[in-house]
C-alpha cells in the first residue's frame, strides 16, 4: 500500500514536471513569435515610413516637373495623329491668350493665321514622313490681341509601331526677333543709303550753287525780265532739290553729332512757338505737356530735326481740329518723348516699311524725313516705338538716362 502510494506520487511529480517543461517550452516558443511578431511590424513600419519619404519625393519631383513643364520660358504642346493638343503648358496658353481647357482636344491648324495654313500642313506632313524634327516660322492667332510670330520645333513620338502616335512641339515666340531683324535690317538700309550721300551729296551741290548762281544773275538782268517767273521757277525747284540733299546727307552714319548736356523739356519750350504756329495755320492744335526728367547728351540741332519732322507728319495725319499731344516722361531708367497724333492709324503693310529711305505714303513727299528720324534716333543710342490704331498714332523715343548714357 505505501509502496503504491509511493509510486504515484512518483508519478504525478513526472507529470507535474512534464506539464512544467511544456509550459515553459510553450512561453518560449510563443515569446520568441511575439519578438519576431514585432520585429516583423517595426520593419514593416520602416518599409512604410520609406515608401511613404518615397511617395512624398516622387510628389515633390512631379510637383517640380510640373512647373518647370508650365512656367517654361517656351511653349509645349502634345499633338495626336490628326493634329488635335493633348496637352500644352501654361506658358503656350499665355502665348495665345486662351485657357489651356479651352485649348485641349483643339486642332493646332485652328490656331494658325490663314495665310500660314500651308507652311503648317507642310511643317506636320514632313514631321509624319520624314521622323525628324521639323522647324518652321509662322503666326498663330491669339484670344486677347494680335498674331504672334513663332517657330515651331516639332519631333514625331513613335510607338511599338513604325507610324508616329503624337507629335511633341515646342513653341517659342519670335516677334521680339523679329523687330530686331526688321531694325537691323532698316538700320543697314539707312547706312547704305548714308554712305552713298556722303560720297555723291557735295559733288552734286557743287554743280548745282553754280546754276543757281547763274539763274539768279540771268534773271536781274533787263533782257531776260519776260523770263522772271520761269527763273524765280528753277531756282525754287534747285532750293528744293538742296534740300533732299541735306535730307540725304543727314542720314550718314558717320556724320559728327555734338553731344552736350541738354533739358529735352527745354528744348521742346523753345520749339512750341513755331511748332504751335504750323498747327494754327493748318486749324490744328499742340498739346504740350512735360514731366521732370533728368539732364541727356543731346545734340539740339538733331533733336530739333527729330521733334519737327515727327510733328508735321503727325499734323498732316490729322483732321482739321485734332489735338497733337507732344509728352516727355520718365519710363523707368529712360527719357521718353512721344508725339501722338488724332488721325486714322498706320496700316499694317505701310507700319512694316515706316522709316525705310524714299518710302513714303504723300504726294509731295521724299520718304526722307521718318528714315531721318531713326538715324538721329540711332545716333543717340535711342529706340522709336510705335503704337497705332484707328484713333491715332504715338511715336515713342526712348532716351537712355544720363548715368546709362555715361
């Protein structure tokens, strides 16, 4: 009987021991899941902290991307096969004066001025068949104003296929280019013009102050007194002719300007007297009026030349009872002087040719004194601008300030 009791309690305290050694086997093995549990979870928080620094940086980069697409300084645009935008940044669609919803799904063909439409159907037929960039200039039409000259780049994406699926385009502005081809170009015409009026002007005035030497002795004299008026003629016509010369003279390039500080306000003070007594005698009117502005180096002869030339072309532009404003003003750094006129405007193909030598829109006129005008101008390291419409025409000199000048 003891030795049976005995034997069982041997028993349940191998069993007690066994369900220890499971129990403390079991606390192990679960610990153990429950550290690689969180270890699992911190490198899963990690992961996640990574991606989402990743997404966040890829966010960053697309924002960047995004803005250096639309605020480019050139113009973007994405074309299907038939020439419709896909898509086009914000600096084309300030181009043309749109919104780019407006512009999407548009055909570029719509946007082009009429006269262009070939050397665009030309410019995207070549771009198809060739596989090539493709440059072109032409015009498109804006929302808010007039054409607007660019080039196009254009370059075929192609697909799996051999056949291009869109057309990527680039699309800068040149119209500032442009005026600076058609200054230069001017500018180089005035040379030639002057050049050959410093070779040719003193040789045909030599000739000509003898004739009319002999003209004004012939016609004092009693036998010719029946031919008074065919002589008073003649020597009208060579003093005429004197005077296109020196028009002509005045465009050389190389003529010698007498730089000295001068008030431009001056100036025109002294001028308005007779500036004003052309206009009355035409039933006209001037309007001065002049801002303070700073002290420029001036040669007073030539600007004088300048103010009248631009003031009696703005008076014969005008209607009987116009106003012609003559201003001085500061625009930033620069002097400006404008002459705005109340006639009907400059049309487009006569604005092209405005300052070119012996062009000219008058019956009695040289062409002379505009392209005169733009030699002073350029002597005096001075751009003229012009602005016209049907209610008038301002013409803006615009001096460099004295410190720009020094």
């Amino acid at each position: 009987m003891a030795q049976s009791e005995k034997s069982a309690r041997q028993g349940m305290s191998k069993s007690g021991r066994s369900l220890q050694s499971i129990k403390v086997s079991y606390k192990g093995k679960v610990q153990h899941l429950k550290d690689a549990l969180e270890t699992k979870q911190l490198d899963l928080e990690a992961k996640c902290q990574s991606l989402q620094e990743t997404l966040e940086d890829l966010e960053e980069s697309r924002n960047r991307y995004a803005a250096l697409y639309d605020f480019a300084p050139v113009g973007y645009v994405t074309l299907d096969q038939k020439g419709c935008i896909l898509e086009i940044n914000l600096t084309c669609a300030s181009l043309l004066g749109l919104e780019r919803i407006q512009l999407i799904g548009t055909p570029m063909s719509v946007l082009v001025v009429q006269s262009d439409m070939k050397m665009f159907l030309h410019h995207m037929y070549h771009c198809r068949q060739n596989g090539e960039k493709v440059i072109t200039e032409l015009s498109l039409t804006t929302g808010n104003g007039p054409p607007v000259q660019v080039q196009l780049l254009s370059i075929p994406q192609k697909s799996a296929g051999d056949s291009a699926n869109c057309y990527k385009t680039v699309i800068t502005d040149i119209s500032e280019r442009k005026l600076y081809e058609r200054e230069l170009a001017r500018l180089d015409r005035l040379n030639l013009v002057g050049e050959m009026a410093a070779g040719i002007g003193h040789e045909v005035r030599n000739p000509m102050t003898t004739v009319r030497g002999f003209l004004q002795l012939y016609r004092d004299k009693e036998a010719f007194t029946q031919f008074k008026g065919s002589f008073d003629l003649m020597i009208e016509e060579l003093d005429r002719a004197n005077s296109i010369i020196t028009e002509f003279l005045n465009l050389a390039k190389n003529k010698i300007v007498d730089l000295k500080m001068h008030n431009l306000n001056k100036i025109l003070e002294n001028l308005f007297p007779l500036i004003q007594a052309d206009a009355m005698v035409l039933d006209k009117n001037i309007d001065l009026q002049l801002e303070e502005i700073p002290g420029l180096f001036l040669d007073e002869k030539e600007v004088r030349q300048l103010v009248l030339n631009l003031v009696r072309n703005g008076l014969e532009a005008m209607s009987p009872g116009g106003i012609l404003t003559v201003r001085t003003l500061m625009d930033g750094q620069e002097v400006v002087l404008s002459v705005q006129d109340q006639g009907g405007g400059i049309e487009p193909g006569v604005l092209e040719k405005i300052g070119t030598p012996f062009f000219t829109t008058k019956e009695q006129g040289t062409g002379l004194g505009l392209a005169v005008c733009y030699s002073i101008a350029a002597r005096h390291n001075a751009l003229i601008n012009i602005e016209t419409g049907s209610s008038g025409t301002t013409f803006f000199i615009k001096f460099k300030n004295l410190k720009e000048q020094l």
